[in-house]
C-alpha cells in the first residue's frame, strides 16, 4: 500500500492511539452509543456523569483537540479554540471546508478561559476533554451547558479515547472506532513499505533554548504511540534517564543523549535553529552530521503535540516517508 492512497483508504471508512490503537476503550455510557435515536445519553468523566438530550447541534470546544472531536464526528462547532502555531490547523480547516462550513469565532485561551464568552455562544454541549479543568471552572462551565472534561484528573485522554468519548455523545462510536482502525491500518502498511524503520530509534526533543534541550518521553505520550506504529522504539539511554529521576530538560553537557537512529528535534524559530548551528556540542553528534535529525515543521510538531483523530490522520500522510528518510541519513 503506496502512502499516496493514505487519503484514499481513510475516505472509504464511514465517517480519526491508544496503546494498540484498537477500536475499544474503557469509557462508559449509559446508552447505546450506536443508535443515533438515542434521547439520552451519558458519559462519565473526572467529575461524574454527563448527559446530553438529543443529539447537540450548539458545540463550544475549548481545545484544539477538541476541535477535532467534534468534527470527527460531523459538527462544526459554533466557538472553538484557536491554536498556537496558527489559528486553525490545515486538517482542521480540511474538515471544516469537507463539512461545507465556515471557521467559527475562535476562543483565546491567553489569560484565563472566557467563560462569559462561551455562554454567549448559547451551547447545548461543552467539550473541554484537552483542557486542564479545575473544580471551578468546571462549575461555572456545567452551570453554562453538559461539559465533558477528561476522564480522569490524572491523565489526560489518549487521542483515540477522546475521540471515542464525544463519538459516545452523538451515537458515532462505529464509525469512529472504524476510522482509529483505519490510522492503524495505514500505519501498518507504512511501516511495511519502510523496514528500515523496525527497531529504528529515536528521540523527540523541544530545542528550545541554546541551554536547555527538552525530551518528550514515556511509552504512553501520543508521539511515542505514533512512531511505535511505525516500528521505532525509543533511545533507551535516554529513557533511563529520565526514567531514574533526571529532569526532562538537557543542559549541553548531557546533549549525547540527543543520539539515535533518528532525532525529531524541533527549534520554535529560526533564531533558535540558528543558535544550535554555531553549537560545536550540537553539531557534532552522530545523528546531527549523519543527516538523521528529522525537523518537524510548525504544522508537523502541532499535531505531534495536539493529537486527535484529525491530527493523527494527517501526520500518517505526512510523516513516514520524512522519518524512513532521516534514518536513512537523508534528512
């Protein structure tokens, strides 16, 4: 299976990791899910119980995941979160334009989350399962419309789980769980077509500061899932690090740790990019000069770090053929 059809096979499933990316979850709903016709249903959140009546038609997101969530399942929300790297991301925008809709008014979440601004919205449903919500916020956000927050305080939902969750809410499970099936499908006959990517290893680095390195790690983190369909596995020298209690960011002196077969390592911006050039300690490593530092364009860390259904979808297009490359020594 050519990575050019990724698009094609995604469209003939119906209607977007856990750690086997399957079509199951541990979500619970009082209802079945599956029949649209459905008047009641409820799902169970950090909280307690959300119940919805009817299908909801006035969406209000409150992260870009989020956003996502909703489209998946075919609504065009009437408020959504803006993003950091540009206001609305390209899948994002793609699902939008597919639902023949417009990008709606966009909630800044600079400061504090505008809870005046989304009861101006008027929304019949909340989703905030991306967002850190407190006791309080919570509160003044259910006091608005049903919200559903993540289902635990501990950790946040995994892409696949999240979608699951809202496709519970508007009776889209089957078709959801078809389309996670469909990532994982075409993550599979990626890795396929790329065997140079089994047992390849990586490691994921925000390079953020020219004194400080940061490390995305831990076999539950979405880009750990994502490059784990691939076939990759992580750096072990730098799991165990962080693993023994070391702090996630890396001082120069501790940039070893950087090399593997293929380091995704994002610079914020050009100066930065810059500054790590002129660093001989930067330069010199194996997977540096060997042409293995695979860099992630803005749009390409986002949804690295903002994985959803829509996100995951677009990096399967996207990304295998640029990591095969980078270990290859093609970067």
């Amino acid at each position: 299976m050519k990575l050019t059809r990724l698009t094609a096979s995604l469209i003939a499933v119906p209607l977007l990791f856990t750690a086997a990316c399957s079509g199951s979850s541990d979500s619970d709903t009082s209802a079945d899910s599956a029949s649209p016709e459905n008047t009641s249903v409820t799902v169970e959140d950090q909280f307690g119980e959300v119940t919805v009546e009817g299908t909801p038609e006035r969406v209000v997101t409150l992260s870009v995941s989020d956003n996502d969530a909703a489209l998946a399942v075919g609504v065009v929300p009437v408020a959504m979160a803006q993003s950091v790297v540009k206001p609305v991301m390209p899948w994002t925008e793609a699902a939008i334009d597919d639902l023949g809709g417009e990008v709606p008014p966009l909630l800044d979440f600079t400061t504090d989350v505008p809870v005046e601004e989304i009861a101006s919205y008027d929304p019949d449903l909340i989703l905030a399962t991306g967002l850190a919500v407190d006791a309080g916020l919570h509160e003044q956000l259910a006091a608005i419309a049903p919200t559903l927050t993540a289902a635990s305080a501990d950790s946040e939902d995994s892409w696949s789980q999240q979608a699951q969750r809202v496709a519970d809410l508007f009776g889209a499970r089957d078709e959801i769980d078809a389309r996670i099936d469909a990532v994982q499908s075409n993550l599979e006959a990626a890795a396929q077509e790329h065997p140079e990517l089994q047992g390849a290893t990586y490691v994921v680095s925000l390079l953020h500061s020219p004194d400080q390195a940061g490390l995305l790690t831990g076999p539950d983190s979405a880009t750990a899932q994502l490059l784990a369909g691939l076939g990759l596995v992580p750096s072990e020298p730098t799991e165990q690090y962080v693993a023994a209690g070391n702090d996630s960011q890396l001082s120069p002196e501790n940039f070893n740790l950087l090399e593997a077969d293929v380091l995704v390592g994002y610079f914020p911006n050009a100066a930065l990019a810059d500054a790590y050039a002129a660093m001989p300690v930067f330069t010199s490593l194996n997977v540096v000069q060997g042409g293995h530092h695979y860099l992630p364009t803005d749009e390409e860390w986002r949804a690295f770090r903002s994985t959803s259904l829509l996100s995951m979808t677009w990096l399967g297009e996207q990304l295998p053929e640029k990591i095969a490359a980078a270990v290859r020594g093609e970067a």
